[in-house]
C-alpha cells in the first residue's frame, strides 16, 4: 500500500480540527499506519523508528478520544495486538556483529579458497578446512552469558546497536538461560539465528488469518515479527528455535577451531545445526553446497545457503575483516529455486474492481524458502499460453488442472508458474474454460477488446465490489451525504444496515421500525441520528450527471456521465435507451450511443453492459423509488435548436469544436460524433469529408459555420 503524501491536516493540532479535518485526518493515519505495519509484519522493513510509529498511533486515537464517531468497528484502535508499542531499549554489540560476502559460483568459491591462501601465505599443499554450514534464514541474534548466565539478548539492528530482546528471548526453550559444564568463561556472547520451522509458520498465519490479524510472507517473517512483540507473551505462545554458530565478545576461548566452537556450544546446552562438516579442499565445499541443496526441500527450517568458514581461529584472527564483512568466512547462496507441483485447481478471485483473476492452487511445496500454496495465473490468455503481446508462452502449452507445473520465485514475488511438465499430464486432463459468469455473484463477465482481464459486470450487486461501490457511491462528487463518507458506509456495511445505494435512503423508516436504533450505535446520539437523517433527505434530489457517476460504471468518470446526461436528459429516456441498445450494436439505440461525441466505443460498451445486467436495474430500481433525478443542469429550451442532434465536422474557424459543442449544448441541442438518419445538421467547415457524402445520403441539412450562426440568432 502506497503511503499517501502528507496533507495540510497533518500539522494540525487535535484540538483545534474541525470534524471534517478530524474526518479526513484520521483516515489519513489509518492509511498511513496499516502501511507502516505491512512493512514492519509483512516485510519486516520498516521505514520509521518506532517513537515516529508510536506517535502516529497516539496521534490517532488522540482524534478518536475527541471524535468519538471515528471509533469505527474496523478501526485500528480495535484491534487487539496490532497496535504492540514498538520501543525497545537499544544495546551496543561489544564485538560487531558483522555480514558475509557472498559466493554465487563455484569460481567464487575457488578465489575465497585461493585469496586466504595468498593472504597467509601458505604452500600450495598446506591443508586447509573450513567448516561448511547450512545458512538459516532466520534472524541473528547475540546473547550474553555472565558467568554461566543469561544477562542480554539482542537484535542485531545496524550489526553495531541492535534491540534488547532479553525477556522475549527468555520464553525459548532452546535459549539456556545458564550454561552447561565445567570451564565457562565469565563473559561469553554467543551468536546464532532465531528461526520459525516451515509448519509452524503456516500455522501462525492461518491463526493469523482467522483473527484478522497480518500474515507474515516467509518464516524468516514471522520469526521477527514473533520476537518483536512488547509482550513477551506474544513470543512465548510462537515457537521459536535457535541454532548457535558463531561468538562476540568472550572473556576465554574455550577452543581453538569453528568446529571445535561448535562442539563446544553444543555442549555448553546450544542446539547446533546437525548438517555440518569439515570441508578439506574446495571440491568438499562445493559437494557439501550441492547436497545440502538437494536437503533444502526436505527440511523443516528454510536455509538460503550454505556459509565455509576457515576452520583455525588463529589464521580467522590473521586473516581479519574488510569493510563489515570477515576474510575468512563467505556465504554461498542457492540459485532462485524453482519446484514442480501438482496444479489441484484454479481459483478465479474477485477484486474490487470487478477482475476476476485465476490464481493457481497448488500442492504445497518448498520454493526459495518459502511454502508455496498459490501461484499467479495472471489471465485467461496466460492460461491458454498465450502472452501480454499475444505471442506464445511456455512454447504455447496451456495450463490444465492436473497438471506437474515448474513454479519459480524470485525474491518476495508472488511465485509464477514458468512451465508444464507435459509428460506428466494426465490423460483426462481438458483445457481450462474460463468462467463467464462472476464466481461471487453469478453475473456475467465479460472482456472487453484488447483487454486481457474479464469483468464482473454485477458492480452494485456483487458482493465482491459491493463495499468499494458504496465507497464511491458516497464519495465527493457522486452522492456527498454529510457526515455519510467512506468511513460511515464501510462500519453500516459491516453491520449489514447498508448493502446497497437504496439501504441508505430507507435507513431512516427502518430505524423507526426496528428494535436496535441507531442512537444506540457508538459514537451516534440523538441529535448525531437526526443530522444524518436530515443530510441523507437533502441528496434524495440528485443531478442525472452525478447518479450515473455514482453508479460507478466502469470507464465513466464525472466527464462521461455528464455527456451521457446531457445526451439522454432523463433517467427514464437513458434507461429506456439502454435496455433497447443491450439488445445488439445494430439498434439505433447503440448508434445513437456510439455517436455521441467524445464517447467511444469501450465507454458506450460499458455503459450498455452495465444496464444489461437485470440484477444492476433491481439496484437501481429501488433506488429510484427513493431518489428524484433532475436534469443536468436547465437548458435553453426555446431556442431553434433544442431538441434538434447537430454533427460538427471540418475545421471550424470562429470557434473551437469545443466552443461549439458547449454553445449547442447550452441550446438545447444534442451533440453527435456522426452522422446517421436522426441527424438534423451537419455544421461543416472547410475539408468536411465523409461526413458531408453521409449527410446527402440521409438528407440531412448542411451548414456552413455562418449559416448556424444565422440560425441560432446569433449572426
Ligand atoms: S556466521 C561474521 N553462520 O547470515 C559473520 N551466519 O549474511 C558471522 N547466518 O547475519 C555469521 N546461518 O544472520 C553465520 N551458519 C551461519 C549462519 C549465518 C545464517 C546469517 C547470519 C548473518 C548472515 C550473514
């Protein structure tokens, strides 16, 4: 979600906002907000500290405490555990905890082995081994033990100054809070990675989910999102792991090689990665590289890699650090991975906006780390192979239900489905249909040309939509209730009291018959309810122009609903228009429609589409019987012209087309784009082509730039 640009709003003091400034500032937040906790959960990046964050909060429930009605039912004021203060004191790493440079091939792997060589001068034949590891993708973190105790836990923040996590790392049963055997040395700072294993993290989402609450997007995710809770509680209830691999500052060493460390931790009551080895030569490394891969699937924790660090800590001391990273020790990183699956079936989902979108649903399987369930289908013509530019994809192979698919993912992107496994397709397997009908309301759907998406075309009715059409039904320049905005129709929505345009011009007759009123809403008091009222009552007039906006059609703006006023007049002619022009493009309705200037054919397409649909007229049926529609706005209606359609064509030279389209309007006249039988003037100036030969055709009466002047009196 994109953070909206701060507004004037923003350096206004609570006390001092208007309820409309308070209105809009406090959506403001909300959006601002729900942003910052996306990056924080989802992303686990945010982009403020956590004093900037807390202040926003305070910011918004500040304006709730003096705006009461704000304290919608979905605010995020509600919501419990979502709003985790998120200070936590800051720690200075005694030693840093610094990052590895990473080997992507096995020629880099080769010129670490050869550049420590170099660096320590040694033999060609002087052994070397490293300790190979599996790199965990998890979260690091430094843990100090004062004689034989857990006194500090923290984050590795900036690798110099990170967060104190100790009473969250407490609640980890793999976290010893004292250290095991004889010869612990006073201050030992020990380092590892916390993770979430794969199940565990599917799991929290799901219970996630289930309370409304952020889903994380990976393991690694989840496992900060989980350890950064002010409430160690939080933490305590998610299992979290710890595998120990690497040290900061410690008063003794109590071995004198990594994997002599290793041994040590795990002795000293650490869980150390079982998968380790001594890697002799750098054939060792890259066999250990390639069999962990092979592993990767199969684990329970996701790993990115495997890390080789140079096995004598002397040579590790010798060898010391560039920039934040050690010369002894590098990273090796598993290539973008991709998986085969089985695809179990599509789902075709339904967005706001009325897309429907396939997504596939597959058999669970483990991609770069992550478990993947879903895959984007993107399309019906992705589906069938068929790319954006209407070129074959994947050699043209269709995706059936069945299928073996290779899915691929490529850092945090939704995972794609890059090929069909053909051999494994199953015998029955058929092509894909994609639906014609919306799967949440049964309208149909339909695609426009050169359009790769199919719509929903049921707006008012389907439930898919339903929210973000009262959204716009309410908004400035559709409807304007007062004190009726977005935040009001979304909590009447969630308490199923507004469904459609029409709940909102009966809410008052059904507030005197039922039983729970509205004053006993939060937030609503006697004289709050009868505002409402009297705003709801004073909208019950509305321009033609502004409900066909409000019907939130798709391609008709505020622009085109005020042609398509002006062109139809009334409600009841539009309507009656319509219905005739649904039944095919060959009516003089859809003509008629088609050449209206400035609206093409998509526009006039939606526009039909829209009226098409018998459960859209049920909506606007009820409406009207609440509504009145008054004209546009009051047009000349005694002038030479009114009522007559005038064509303009050629170059005019007294006035733009412009000019000319406003001044017929204002007279009363209808603006076409072409020209047909029910054209009474064609007004043409110099190079008029083929609209000049339509106008003898159909008889119609051509005008010179003067001659219209004449006629309208106004020479
Ligand atoms: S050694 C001086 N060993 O990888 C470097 N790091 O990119 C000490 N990591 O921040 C790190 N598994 O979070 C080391 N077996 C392992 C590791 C490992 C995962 C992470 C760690 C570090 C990052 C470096």
């Amino acid at each position: 979600m994109a953070t909206p640009k701060p507004h004037r709003d923003s350096r206004l003091a609570v006390d001092e906002m208007t309820e409309r400034q308070a209105t809009r500032e406090h959506a403001r937040l909300e959006a601002e907000i729900k942003g910052h906790d996306e990056r924080y959960y989802q992303k686990d990046a945010p982009t403020v500290s956590d004093a900037e964050y807390d202040a926003l909060r305070r910011r918004y429930e500040a304006i709730e405490q003096r705006f009461p009605d704000l304290r919608t039912l979905d605010s995020l004021s509600r919501k419990v555990g979502a709003a985790p203060s998120r200070g936590f004191a800051k720690v200075r790493h005694a030693v840093p905890m610094l990052s590895l440079q990473n080997a992507f091939s096995e020629e880099d792997v080769a010129d670490f082995a050869t550049r420590i060589r170099r660096f320590l001068n040694l033999k060609e034949d002087e052994p070397l081994a490293f300790t190979a590891e599996p790199k965990i993708d998890g979260l690091s973190m430094s843990l100090r033990y004062e004689n034989g105790a857990l006194v500090k836990a923290a984050t590795r923040g900036d690798g110099f100054e990170g967060e104190d996590v100790t009473a969250n790392i407490r609640t980890l049963k793999e976290v010893p809070d004292k250290l095991k055997g004889k010869h612990i040395p006073a201050v030992c700072e020990v380092r590892g990675e916390v993770y979430m294993t794969k199940p565990d993290f599917l799991a929290l989402n799901r219970r996630q989910a289930e309370a409304g609450e952020p889903v994380f997007a990976n393991p690694r995710n989840s496992a900060a999102g989980s350890l950064r809770q002010k409430d160690a509680r939080i933490t305590a209830s998610r299992t979290l792991h710890f595998f120990a691999y690497a040290w900061g500052e410690m008063s003794e060493m109590p071995a004198e090689t990594q994997s002599g460390m290793l041994k040590w931790l795990k002795a000293a009551g650490f869980q150390t990665n079982p998968l380790w080895r001594l890697a002799r030569s750098v054939e060792d490394m890259l066999a250990f590289h390639r069999d962990t891969g092979l592993e990767r699937a199969k684990l329970d924790y996701d790993i990115d890699g495997v890390v080789y660090k140079l096995d004598r800590l002397d040579w590790q001391e010798r060898l010391g650090f560039v920039s934040r990273s050690p010369r002894w020790a590098i990273a090796h990183k598993f290539p973008a991975e991709r998986a085969t699956t089985v695809l179990r079936y599509i789902e075709i989902q339904v967005g706001r906006t009325g897309a429907l979108t396939p997504v596939a649903k597959l058999e669970p399987v483990t991609v770069g780390g992550v478990v993947v369930q879903n895959a984007s289908l993107h399309n019906e013509d992705y589906i069938k192979g068929i790319g954006n530019d209407g070129n074959p994809i994947r050699g043209g192979t269709d995706i059936r239900v069945g299928d073996t698919v290779t899915i691929q993912r490529a850092g945090d992107v939704i995972p794609q489905i890059v090929d069909v496994v053909l051999v494994k397709r199953p015998k029955n397997a058929k092509p894909y249909q994609f639906p014609d009908k919306c799967p949440a309301c049964g309208s149909h759907a339909v695609r426009e040309e050169d359009e790769a998406v199919r719509r929903c075309t049921g707006g008012l009715i389907c439930p898919a939509q339903q929210i973000e059409r009262l959204r716009h039904f309410v908004s400035r320049n559709a409807f304007d209730i007062e004190g009726f905005g977005e935040k009001q129709v979304e909590a009447f929505f969630a308490d199923g009291l507004v469904m459609s345009p029409a709940d909102i011009f009966t809410l008052e007759k059904r507030d005197r018959r039922a039983e729970k009123k509205l004053m006993e809403r939060e937030g609503y008091g006697e004289t709050s309810v009868r505002n409402l009222f009297a705003a709801i009552d004073a909208r019950r007039t509305i321009q033609l122009n502004r409900l066909i906006y409000a019907l939130g059609i798709r391609h008709i703006g505020e622009t085109n609903a005020r042609i398509l006023a002006r062109h139809y007049g009334a409600i009841e002619a539009l309507r009656k228009a319509m219905k005739e022009a649904g039944k095919g493009k060959e009516t003089e309705a859809y003509e008629d429609l088609n050449s209206v200037e400035g609206i093409g054919e998509i526009v006039a397409d939606a526009f039909v589409e829209f009226f098409k649909e018998p459960r859209n007229n049920e909506v606007l049926e009820q409406l009207l019987k609440e509504i009145e529609v008054t004209p546009m706005e009051a047009v000349k209606r005694d002038t030479p012209v009114a009522g007559k359609t005038v064509v303009f064509t050629g170059s005019l030279e007294k006035m733009t087309r412009d000019e000319a389209k406003a001044m017929a309007e204002r007279l009363g006249a209808k603006v076409a784009g072409s020209v047909s039988k029910k054209t009474d003037y064609l007004v043409a100036g110099p190079g008029a082509g083929s609209k000049l030969a339509e106008a003898k055709k159909h008889d119609v009466a051509v005008l010179s730039e003067d001659d219209w002047f004449k006629l309208v009196g106004r020479a």
